[in-house]
C-alpha cells in the first residue's frame, strides 16, 4: 500500500481494506494496548470509553479486569464500528459493551459518566487538539483517569506515511497540550518495542504514554 493511501486509513479505515487495516493494527499494537489497559487501574464497576478502538479486538481484556466494567467504544470508521459490534456480539447482547461512530471533537455523551478514558494513536489526526481534549476531560468523573499513548516523534519522524496528515509529538508538547488543557499529570512513560509498523517493516518502537486526571 502507497504511504498516502497507508495514512489514509490508520486515520479512518474504510472500504474493502478496512478489516485488513484493522488486523494490522491489532497485531501492531497488541502490547502497547496491554500497558494502556494496566495503567488505567481499573475497578469494579468503571465505566470505560476508548477513542479509536478500531474493531474493538481488546473489548473483553478491559471487561474481564474486575466485575461490572462497562465500555463504550467510539471511532471515526463507520466500518470499524460494524466490526466491533459483530467480534463482540456476545458482549453487546450481554450489555457491558457499546460501539458508536462519532469524532472526540463533539462527545455524544452526557457529562461526567466515564470513570476511565483512554485512547492510543488518535492524538496525530485531531487538527484542534485542545477542543478533544476539552470535550474528554467534560465526558469524565471527578476523580476518572485518562491515559493517551502516541509514538514519540524522533521514533515517528521517519516513518513514510507520517508527512500525510500526522502531526507529530513528543512527551514535552503533549504533556504542555494536556495540562493547558486542563489536566494534572500523574505519571509519564515510555513504551519501547521491536516489531512491525502499520507500513510492515521492522521497526524499534518508541511510544510515549501520559496517565493523568481532571
């Protein structure tokens, strides 16, 4: 896949490619997506909302930590919403699973209902950063968490489909983004692996991770 059309759809995949696109990600990002779903420190009864969870193939590692966890999914991709709901039927019939199609920018969502929010390589494609970030922080409890991951910019930089409508980062700026935007920051870290990028070659990852609250 051309670098162009590779942005194109880790930003929203779409049409016959999507599921592929997906499936690349999820093999990508299966462990970074693990250390996410740690820090978030989740307890029994959290209700939980993951921005860009593509086909939602972590859906049942966040339910399973502790008892009455409740998700709510939200992506750009009308393609990966369907996709969601259809992996994780059984966890949508039984009611502790959502999916809906929306853009962070607008939450469809009443204010203060989510104990826990989390998003991981999302932060590139939001053009007013500052506006996501305000509707989050609103959607959040009191006392809720949000844990943002993004692969630093020195490791980004180089990557052939990045000067494709990714705005790059590093902890600085992203911390500095973050408490401007109203946020404490509790902990910082970085998360290094050796594996595939979403463009298919070997790569060693940097990705930076911020945990912090309202």
């Amino acid at each position: 896949m051309e670098p162009q059309k590779v942005a194109s759809q880790l930003r929203c995949p779409s049409g016959a490619e999507a599921p592929e696109v997906a499936q690349r990600m999820n093999e990508s990002n299966y462990s970074l997506n693990q250390k996410c779903i740690g820090l978030l420190q989740l307890r029994a009864s959290d209700s939980v909302l993951e921005i860009g969870p593509g086909n939602g193939a972590f859906v049942g590692d966040i339910i399973n930590v502790a008892e009455d966890i409740t998700y709510m999914g939200l992506d750009w991709s009308a393609e990966m919403v369907a996709e969601a709901r259809r992996i994780n039927e059984h966890l949508v019939n039984l009611g502790c699973a959502q999916f809906q199609q929306g853009n962070s920018q607008q939450l469809p969502f009443e204010s203060g209902i989510f104990d826990k929010v989390f998003t991981a390589h999302t932060l590139y494609f939001w053009e007013n950063p500052s506006e996501h970030l305000v509707e989050i922080r609103r959607v959040m409890k009191p006392t809720g968490l949000f844990c943002i991951a993004f692969g630093n910019r020195a490791f980004m930089k180089d990557l052939p489909f990045v000067s494709y409508g990714f705005e790059l980062y590093d902890e600085s700026k992203a911390v500095a983004l973050l408490s401007s935007s109203g946020f404490r920051i509790i902990e910082t870290y970085q998360h290094h692996e050796r594996g595939r990028s979403n463009a298919g070659v070997i790569v060693d990852k940097v990705i930076d991770i911020i945990v912090c609250e309202v």
